[in-house]
C-alpha cells in the first residue's frame, strides 16, 4: 500500500474495502464478548459507516468534536471512521476515567455529539453534558436516545447508494483527526491532537516492519488495550491497512482463554501483561521436576543464545530442534499456535521477561513512542530482535539525541499540538522537534535504547538521579510482589511499597530484596519496605488506563506510610 498517496485515515478504509470486496466478502470485525453474533464482514461494516457518516453529517459542522465513550467492540471501529467521513474529530473517552476527567474534558473539547456504548457509560458523563450535545448510544437506552441500531435499520439504500462514491475527499493529511487525552500520571489530561497524515505515517511505519511476518496467509488479532488509547487506535488502522481479521478481547481476565479462541498472528499490549505472563509461565516452569524441568531450563539457554545471534555447535542444533518440538511447539499451542508476533508498548519492557519469551517460543518485540508522536516512534524488527533496546526508528520520522541526553522526534507524526494549551506545546516543540522527556542514545546498530525517564526521575540527598520504574520492574521478577513503588526523593536512602497477597511472604520478599540489592549500585539498593495488601489499579485510582502507576495519587495515599521507614 502506498499511504503516501492516501490523505486520510478515511480514504485508507476505503481503499481496502475496494481492494477486498473485490475479490470476496471477508469476515472482519467480531467481539468475543458477544458469542451470539457472527464476525460483521467488510461490507457490513463499509455499509454501516456510511449509513452513519449520513446521520452524522446533518448533525455535525467541519471541526466538530465527537465523543466516543465505550468498551472495544465493532461499533467503535464504525463510530471512529463514520465520524472522521462526516468532517467531525474523533475524542476517545477511556471507559476508566475518574468523574473528575470526564467533566474536565467535556468542558475542554465541548463535543457536538457523544457517542456511547450503553447507559452504564452515560451515566459517568451526562451531568457534564450541555443541552445542545447530541447523544447517540450504540445499544438502545431509551426512547429519547437514538440508537445506531436504530441509525442503521431505518436507513435508506437509495441513500447510501448516492453517498457511496462520495466519501469525503475534502480531508487533508494535515487535518486534525482527532484528540487523544493523555491519562498522564499527574495534573488534568492533556488533549494531543493528532493530524491524518500523523497516523498515516505511524502506519506506513508499521506495516515496513510487519511485512516479514504477515507475507502469506490470514492476519489476525486480538485487540484488548483499550481502543481510546493513542497506541491501540494507530494498531486500529495498521489492523486496516493490512486487511487483518480483528477479535476483540472480552476482558484482561479472559485474554488468554480469548487467545485460543482468535488464535491470533499479532497482539499489541502493554508491559504490565508481559509481566504478568512471565510470572504465570515461571510459577508453571518451578512446579515441573527431573527431565521436564532439565529440558526447559535447556530451551531458555539456547533461545537466549539465538536472540545474542550467538552461533550453534551441531550438538547444539540437535537439541535446540527437540526443544522447539518438545517445548516451544506445545507453550504456542497454548496461545492459540499462529502468534507470529507479540508487540510490547506503552512503558518500558524488563529485558529479562523480553528474553524469557523471546527463548520459549513467544517472539516478543519492543518498541517505543507517546501518544505526541501519533505515538509511535520506534519497534524491533523480526529476525533482528535487541531486547536491550527498542528497535530502530521509523523511516518515517527522524530521530536525534540532544545534549542533555534527550530523544527527539521530528516528523510527519509528531502532534499538531494540545488542544488549548498553546504555552505547554511551544515547550514541548521547538523548531519542529519534539522534546520527549525520554534519554537515550543511539547504539552503533542503529537502535534507539531508552536509558532513562527525565521527569520520573528521584534526586536523593546526595543529588544523585535514579530511575525509580528501573527498580519496581525488578522487584517485580519476583513471584510474589505483585506490584511495587520505591520512593526516596530528598531522601539519604530508598524505600518501597510492596504489593503482595499476604504479610506471610514478608521474610521471602525480604531475601530476594537483599539478594536484587547486591546487583543495584549503592543509591538504588532498597533499604526498607511496607507491605500492602490493596492492588494499585484503575479503579481505585492508582494506575492509568494503560497500568503505568500514578505516581502522585499513590504517594497521597502512603506518604505518611512512607516517611515512618526514614
């Protein structure tokens, strides 16, 4: 696909569905959610954007915001495009957001239209919204709320008929395609408004990297990161561009049941669930015994010497063969046994949990971006994996380190700005390069590796810098920390908040702390600990949409906690 060509996120649509409908009618869309309902075709969902782009288009202006509020499901797909093709910008809402969010943001973007899934999300929002929004539901609510269902079964086909060759070619690659609200660990949501061209750029980006896995046969995937989310809602169009078959997920919960059911070719996810499956996977590999137990520790040697393109002996190829029969065949059947690739974003990778997966069968690639870069910037290639860093940069964007050792992005994806924040994005773009926050460097391969964040960075008393995220992805390789948050800002010495199921683990955490603090450089060994039972999670407002710890609500909560270590 040559998305140079292509003006909009619109156009890209509809190009593949004329390239496919023209040879079959291919299954596209299904939410595994709703068992009862086949996969939505491409037709059916080609005549649903329309039917909908129709409706929008009496009701909406060039330029207007249109909320979109609801779980990952086929009609968010509809929603997102039908509203682009109708000349509005597209305001994802996460399902998660606190009261406090929601009016913020209602009152920042003032939406034209809201487009939510049932009466569960209007609830969160419709004391926010003014008289003159328009409210659409995807399921029926009641009768004074029109529902899509109702959108589609009343329309006319003489009028789509008429509309069909009419989609709005009016879009410029330039054009705002809609703003995404950053979740941010601290202060109200920024709203990064991101261009057509940007999101093009970030696909055309992907797709380079893709292609080696995704050559011949169906591509499918799951898709369980929230669709609100900049980095699963660039996934949305790459998903499109290569004519993928897209599941989506039921919940965090049901992902790897989910997994054998889509047997998915590639799945997107953030860190935390890597994590996650790395403990469930360890937990699994401690219980096997004798020659069960000899063979797996032989197949994560031999994998790991593969990802250091360390060579083979022909004692080693024999037995490396009987490892990926024996082992790594039967560890991706349990993943549905077509996963090609999983791709990790959205926060930094512990590089033993890549290698781990990278050696038993499960190829895991890092990449890196922001939601300011459309968002991504940077991903490992197949075959070529460096799990130390995360791949190198996009052709499509130029990528340099300042002074200071900070990343800097420049390019088509970088963002038009941040809705009514024109001081806070003249400090983040200058001259046309955006200022990341992120140090790094450029390795003699050519990858870009992150080597620490700038703002989430503690100063102890002795002025010294340390990345407390480096430490909690640490303390984490343990089985039983299920969670982690080391403070010790203006402080001689670091502490840690330990989430664990129970106090009885206290003496076990405790010695694999002493045995991680041998391998910490003096400033980053963790002198004490409280445990807590509570997880830090979305709803109780400790962790973003996308897991990343709110750092400032969890030191709110335990700061008094915290301060009786010192």
């Amino acid at each position: 696909m040559e998305f140079r060509k292509i003006n909009s996120l619109v156009e890209l649509f509809f190009n593949k569905y004329e390239e496919i409908s023209s040879i079959s009618d291919k299954p596209f869309l299904k939410w595994l959610k709703d068992n009862n309902k086949d996969f939505l075709t491409w037709k059916q969902v080609e005549s649903k954007i329309q039917i909908l782009s129709i409706y929008l288009r009496e009701n909406l202006n060039t330029g207007d915001r249109c909320i979109l509020l609801s779980e990952n499901r086929p009609e968010w797909l509809i929603s997102d495009i039908a509203i682009m093709n109708a000349g509005g910008v597209t305001v994802p809402l996460f399902t998660t957001y606190s009261e406090k969010d929601y009016e913020y943001i209602i009152n920042d973007c003032k939406p034209k239209i809201c487009v939510v899934s049932n009466k569960i999300q209007l609830k969160k929002i419709e004391k926010f919204i003014s008289d003159e929004t328009k409210v659409l539901s995807i399921e029926n609510i009641n009768d004074e709320i029109e529902s899509l269902e109702n959108i589609f079964y009343r329309s006319s086909k003489d009028q789509i008929l008429d509309f069909k060759s009419k989609f709005n070619q009016n879009i410029k690659r330039r054009d705002l395609a809609c703003i995404i609200y950053t979740s941010g660990t601290t202060g109200n949501p920024k709203g990064v408004m991101l261009s057509h061209g940007g999101i093009l750029s970030n696909c055309e980006g992907a797709q380079e990297i893709l292609n080696s896995i995704v050559k011949s046969g169906e591509t499918v995937f799951l898709t369980w990161l929230p669709l609100s989310h900049s980095y699963e809602h660039a996934v949305q169009f790459v998903q499109i561009s290569l004519g993928a078959k897209i599941y989506y997920a039921e919940s965090l919960e049901k992902l790897l049941s989910n997994m054998s059911v889509a047997r998915p070719t590639i799945m997107t996810a953030v860190p935390r669930f890597y994590q996650n499956l790395y403990s469930k996977i360890s937990l699994n590999f401690s219980k096997q015994t004798g020659f069960k137990k000899k063979l797996i520790s032989i197949t994560i040697s031999l994998g790991v010497k593969k990802l250091n393109n360390e060579s083979f002996s022909l004692k080693e190829k024999i037995i490396n063969f009987f490892c990926e029969k024996l082992v790594r065949k039967k560890i991706k059947k349990q993943f549905g046994g077509n996963l090609k690739a999983f791709v990790s974003g959205g926060g930094a990778l512990d590089q033993k949990i890549g290698k781990f997966l990278n050696s038993i069968g499960l190829p895991t690639l890092q990449g890196y971006g922001l939601t300011e870069a459309s968002p991504v910037v940077s991903c490992n290639i197949p075959g070529k994996i460096m799990i130390e860093t995360v791949g190198p940069p996009f052709k499509t964007n130029a990528v340099k380190i300042a002074q200071d050792g900070e990343i800097l992005v420049k390019g088509e994806n970088v963002m038009l700005g941040y809705w009514n924040m024109k001081k806070e994005t003249d400090e983040i773009i200058k001259d046309g390069w955006l200022h990341t926050g992120d140090i790094g460097e450029i390795t003699k391969e050519g990858n870009l590796k992150i080597t620490d964040r700038k703002k989430e960075i503690i100063v102890n008393l002795g002025g010294d810098n340390i990345s407390p995220s480096k430490i909690e992805n640490l303390l984490c390789l343990d089985e039983k920390i299920k969670q982690s948050f080391v403070y010790g800002d203006k402080k001689n010495y670091l502490v840690a908040l330990v989430v664990t199921e129970s106090e009885k683990n206290k003496k076990e955490i405790e010695l694999y702390i002493e045995n991680l603090n041998k391998s910490l450089s003096v400033i980053e060994k963790i002198k004490k600990i409280r445990l807590v039972n509570e997880e830090f999670t979305i709803e109780n407002g400790m962790l973003t949409p996308t897991l990343k710890l709110k750092r400032k609500k969890i030191l709110e909560k335990y700061k008094e906690e915290l301060e009786k270590l010192y």
